[in-house]
C-alpha cells in the first residue's frame, strides 16, 4: 500500500490494481485508471460453448413442449443469447418466444443483464430478485414467495450449476426441475464464445494461462507490487485456483490471499465472496450492490479507511 496520500490525490492513485474478469476487462480497467489506479489485468476465466446442440436442444424441446415449463429462470445474458441462436440452428425461435411469452410461464430474470437481452430479444420478464439477493438464494426466495407446489421450473444457467437451487425447488414441493448449460468456464475464450460475448456488448480480454501463472507466481513471492486483486464471478475465483492447484501453487496462493494484509482482496456479490471464503482466501471488500462501479467504490473507500488509521 502506498505511505501516505495529499487531499487532492485520486483514492486509488498509485495502487495496482489486478482484474481477473474476461468479460468486462476493458471496462474495469478504464474504472481503476478514473480512481488513480493502475489496472493489471489477467483473466482468469473465460467460456467455451459446445459446437453441438446435444444439451441446449432437449431443454428447449422441454420448454416448447405440451407440458412446458411453470416457472423459466434465466441467470446470465450471455446464456440468453446462446440459447436463441440455438433455437434459430433448431427451427425453434418462434416457438420459444411462445412458450416464454405464454402467460402460463412465468419468466425470471437474476439481474439486470439477462432481463436487457430477454427484453431485446421480445421475451417478457416478470421478475427478478432484488439487487443484493440477484443469486441462486434469492432465485428461490423469490420462487418460494410466488408458490412451488406441484410445479415445474426450468432454469438457464451461467457456466456452472448451483446444485441447491434444484434441491430447494423440490423440497419446496416443485414437481419437477429441468435445467441446461448453455456455455462452460474454461480457462481460455474460444471464438464462439467470444463472438457471443461481443454480440451482447462484452469488450472482453481473453484468458492467457501463462499470464495467469505470472500472476500466481508474483502474488506468493512477491515479485511484484499488488495492491489489490478484484473478482466479479464464482469461477473468475475457483479457475485462479484451479491453474494453481496444476502447477502446484494452490497451497502457497491460498496462504498468501489469507494471510498477506498488503494485498486488498475484492468480490461482487455474495456467491463471489462465498466461493473464495470456501477456497479459504479472506475477502475485504465486498459492495452492497453487485456492479462494478459499485465495487471500485467500495475498494476506494476501504483503502481511505485503511489511510485514515494510520
């Protein structure tokens, strides 16, 4: 951390500050520049997304069927549009936009993202949980209040799956629960994931696993200055160390996220900063609204506060 501060310096002006998203790089970095900060950024997760329909088609054909779906939960925008243009390889576009529109399916959308591409998409969106509660938590929460007995919920996921929210659904009385991958975290971003991402308005920076290792390796021995590391998702976390658990740093980076008091720790959202307490890193800084903006903020406002004990 930098010794001291004038009154007229930017709350982040000489800090480094690492970024670990893909998707919103650029944006984040122009934040941190804004703040006084210098970004390094290395992403650590990006999305693969199958070159065949074998899981997205049986899902839609569900969600068209005669029986369809009570409830249709859609979790990321990204998903959204994978999912369209599947349904376009399919001859199914005019038959989702029935059933979704149906009004005996009731359309939740978790944030603000997924609810910007349904709407551009000509999906009706009839609710989202509130801002803090935007996670599979607050999705059940959310579908609990609306009633469950007896029905059926479909859900399009982000890249990974959040087993309790099914399990909740069905011990709440829900009948049945039918729910896809769209896309995958990997640790690189393949061009069709790529051309998603940009098609919905990500400026994304691709993963570079080598870039990832440099980083592991300058945060255990302290190669470099690193104020510190931001994390805006679950797998921007577990895919750091995940790479680090293959070279065989996952102990020693672990330590160092826990234990160095030097490096500031971010998360968005509570899901982020529950996968890295379960990784057994501390969190710092978490904001109470699940934006990146939000989160700058919040980073900048704590390192005020840690200027201010001294």
């Amino acid at each position: 951390m930098r010794e001291s501060s004038s009154a007229a310096s930017l709350p982040l002006e000489g800090l480094t500050i690492v970024v670990t998203g893909s998707r919103r790089a650029p944006e984040q970095s122009a934040l941190t520049t804004n703040l006084g900060g210098t970004p390094y950024v290395v992403p650590t997760v990006g999305i693969s997304i199958p070159r065949d329909d074998s899981e997205i088609g049986p899902f839609l054909r569900e969600l068209v069927g005669d029986v369809g779906a009570d409830y249709a939960v859609f979790m990321t925008a990204t998903g959204v549009k994978a999912m369209m243009l599947a349904a376009e390889r399919l001859g199914l576009r005019e038959a989702v936009l029935r059933a979704l529109n149906s009004p005996r399916t009731f359309v939740v959308a978790r944030s603000g993202k997924p609810r910007g591409e349904l709407a551009r998409t000509g999906i009706k969106i009839d609710a989202s949980p509130p801002i803090e509660e935007a996670t599979a938590s607050g999705i059940l929460k959310l579908l609990r209040a609306k009633g469950l007995a007896g029905k059926r919920v479909a859900i399009l996921w982000h890249g990974s799956k959040n087993e309790t929210l099914a399990q909740g659904i069905l011990e709440s009385g829900g009948r049945d629960v039918f729910e896809c991958l769209t896309y995958h975290y990997s640790t690189v971003l393949e061009p069709e994931g790529a051309k998603v991402l940009g098609s919905i308005g990500f400026r994304y920076k691709a993963p570079d696993e080598n870039a990832v290792v440099q980083l592991i390796h300058e945060i255990v021995e302290r190669k470099r200055r690193i104020d510190a590391i931001t994390f805006t998702s679950p797998p921007a976390a577990a895919s750091l160390f995940e790479v680090a658990a293959e070279h065989g740093l996952e102990e020693p980076l672990r330590r160092a996220l826990k234990e160095r008091t030097d490096v500031i720790v971010v998360a968005v959202g509570s899901s982020t900063r529950s996968e890295l307490e379960e990784l057994g890193v501390r969190v710092d800084v978490m904001p109470q609204v699940s934006a990146m903006g939000a989160m700058m903020n919040a980073l900048a406002e704590h390192v005020k506060s840690l200027e201010t004990r001294r």
